[in-house]
C-alpha cells in the first residue's frame, strides 16, 4: 500500500489487528498497534476490543486493562465487550477480587453487563468455592432482566456440588426445568457425580432412571460418572449391569468408560477380569491413554504385582503413550511397598529427569524406608548407595508444588 503512495488508516490497521488477534498471533499484533498509534491514527473500539481480547487470551490482563484505561485518551469508552474480556482474563488467571473490583466499575459507569459477564464471574465464584458471592451474582442476574441460560445452571449447580451442597443443587435443577431451561449432559453429569461424591448413589441412581424414563437422551458423561459412583460405593453388580445395558441405550464405551470400569474392577478385587478387559480394548478399536494405563498399573501394583506393572510402564512408552506424574508415583509406591527400593529410587531418578514433580506421600514414604534400611547397614558400600538414595529423595522435595496423588492406595 504505501509502495503506492496508498496510506492505511484506521479500518485497514483494525482489520490487520484483528485477524492477527484471531490467530492468536498477540505480539505482532501489538507492534502494528503501536506503529498506528506512533502515525498519529487514533485506533477506533474495533481496535481497542481486539487487542485487548488478545492480550487476555495471553494472559497479559494487566496491560489489558491499561489499554482499557488508556481508551479515553482516544476519546474511546470501554463497552461490555471489553470489560467481559478483561474480567474474564483476570477470573482465569486466579484474580478474583480485581474481576469483582472490574464489575462494580463496570456498573457503576452505567454499562450493562450482558449474560456472558455475569456467567464467567459467577462460574469463577462457583469454581473457586465462593459460593455466598456467586448466589449474589445469579440473583442480580435476575434483577437485571438477564435469563440465565443452561451454561449459567450448570455452574451454579456444579458449584453447590463441589461444596457438598447437594440439595440446594437439587432444587436448582427443577427450577431449572420449570423456568423451561433445557438441561443438557452436562448438567445431568454434574449432578450424579456430586451426588455420587457424597455417598447418595441410590439418589443419584433413582435421577438417572427418572431422567431416561422422561425420554430425555444420556450420554457417555453421565453413565461414567453414576459407574464410578457405584463402584466407589463397592455395588459391583449395579455397575457391571450399568456397563452392560451401554449398548441397549443406543451408546457405545469408548476408552473413558472402559477406563472407569478397569479401574471400579481393579479395586474390587477383580484384578484378572479388569486384565482381560484392558487386553482386549485394541480388538476394540479402542487405544489406552495415559489414565488407563495408570489405572491398570496401579491394579497390578496394589496386588504386589509391580514387576508386571512395570512392564506395562514399558508397553505403554513403546505404544507411544508416556508416562506422567500420576504413574509415576504409583509404581514407585508399589516398589516401595515391596521393599524394592532400588526400583522406586530408579523410577524416582527417571521421574526427575522427565521434569516431574513426585507427590510428598511419596517422597515421605520413600525417605523413612531409607531411614530404616540405613538402620541395618553393616557396609561402607550399603552406607554409601543409602545416603546416596537419601539425597536424591531430598532434592527432588523442594520441587514439590501440587499434590496430584490419585487415591491410589485407598478403598
């Protein structure tokens, strides 16, 4: 354009801004928006919009609202467009209180905010267990004339089931219904899976049944997580007949569902049913992952199997499928369990050098074995190769960040 004496203005340098924006390509984004305004071209609401929904995808929130701030300057008003994207940014990057903070501005300025606002800051409340300030934000979303839709539902109710708050959830879900909000496989999953969380298996059994008897379709989601409830709540039977009336209700097991069941028949005490099963799943067309693998390697490990779990570990690195933190820590419990300490301090070196971080249990249980083996040392070698041992478990300690042990060793 300018070979050709041809200057862009404002809609050419917005509509590049944009597409780049799109493409997730933030940072040459911000170059020609600084170029533009270096010329002198004040960027117009398109501009402004697009750059700041860029720079929160980015997780750049800060600089998003300094921009947001800096608009007047341009004689720009920020829109409901660009405080949903900011607050947005700042509920999924933790910043909860700076969203509300953002809200209360975005109000008081007379700007309205739309169902999607008020639906990411309530399912960020929710999320994060404030569920005083999310039932604030749903009632004023009433008051505002904004309909919560089924997305808004699924995360109040999701939240009342996370804090254990399975009536209020409940009753949620038939307002819902009355209020003529469709509920969809999402909201039907949430609620046997809370309700299964509390121990409420024959409630969340006794919603499933109601749910197919009305006619209304059940998918995967909400078969895995009543199986699981049941197997959870040692019903072997239900959950085998569950599994099986799969294919009369129309729905085919996919590697989730076969997961859940390999891993409800491994801590049922059905160990060779859940290996001739996880056999068959390539007869299938069906490929383990990593969460069923794990789940079958921490079957073989809780039976003192550990060896023929870490064979597994093998087949499945050889498939293409690498192991991860969870699996890790599991096989390493399962050497240790066995007083095969040298095969968890190898796995444990191994963890540490693929950048994992092993779970605290772990690396307390391994440190007081070592503990109780030095103990018993009688040899400079076996003295040596212990403190050796010790100090690899200690320095991988500080390196711990989340605890992602699954509830590998319990029921």
């Amino acid at each position: 354009m300018v070979n050709w004496n041809c200057s862009p203005n404002v809609i050419t340098y917005s509509t590049l801004i944009q597409g780049l924006c799109m493409q997730e390509m933030v940072g040459p984004a911000v170059e020609l928006f600084e170029k533009m305004t270096e010329q002198g071209i004040q960027p117009n609401a398109v501009t402004c919009g697009s750059i700041i929904c860029g720079l929160c995808r980015n997780g750049e929130v800060d600089l998003a609202l300094e921009l947001q701030r800096m608009m007047r300057k341009w004689n720009r008003s920020p829109n409901v467009v660009t405080y949903t994207s900011v607050i947005h940014g700042f509920c999924n990057t933790g910043k909860l209180n700076q969203a509300m903070e953002l809200f209360v501005e975005m109000y008081s300025r007379g700007i309205s905010p739309n169902t999607v606002t008020l639906t990411v800051l309530l399912d960020s409340l929710c999320k994060d267990g404030r569920m005083k300030d999310a039932c604030h934000v749903f009632e004023w979303m009433t008051k505002l004339g904004k309909e919560p839709d089924v997305v808004t539902y699924n995360s109040m109710i999701n939240g009342f089931c996370k804090n254990y708050r399975l009536d209020e959830a409940i009753q949620l879900f038939y307002k819902m219904e009355q209020n003529g909000i469709k509920a969809n496989q999402v909201t039907y999953s949430t609620l046997i899976a809370g309700l299964c969380r509390v121990g409420k298996v024959s409630t969340a059994g006794r919603l499933f049944d109601e749910i197919k008897s009305s006619g209304q379709p059940l998918g995967l989601i909400a078969y895995g997580a009543l199986l699981d409830g049941l197997f959870k709540n040692h019903e072997f039977g239900k959950a085998i007949e569950l599994f099986d009336s799969l294919e009369d209700n129309g729905c085919e097991a996919d590697i989730c569902m076969y997961t859940i069941l390999i891993d409800g028949l491994c801590k049922s005490g059905k160990l060779e049913y859940a290996r001739k099963l996880f056999c068959e799943l390539h007869n299938k067309g069906l490929v383990p992952n990593v969460k069923t693998y794990t789940v079958m390697i921490n079957g073989l490990c809780r039976k003192g199997m550990s060896f023929e779990a870490e064979k597994l570990i093998a087949e499945m690195e050889s498939n293409g499928c690498l192991p991860n933190a969870i699996t890790y820590n599991t096989i390493i419990l399962g050497f240790i369990h066995e007083q095969e300490v040298d095969k968890a301090i190898q796995f444990l070196h191994e963890m540490r050098e693929r950048e994992h971080v092993p779970d605290t249990a772990v690396t307390s249980l391994l440190k007081n074995t070592l503990r109780v083996l030095a103990a018993r040392c009688y040899t400079s070698s076996q003295r040596y190769w212990i403190g050796y041992a010790i100090e690899l478990v200690v320095y991988t300690v500080p390196q711990v960040k989340v605890h992602i042990m699954m509830e590998t060793w319990s029921h």
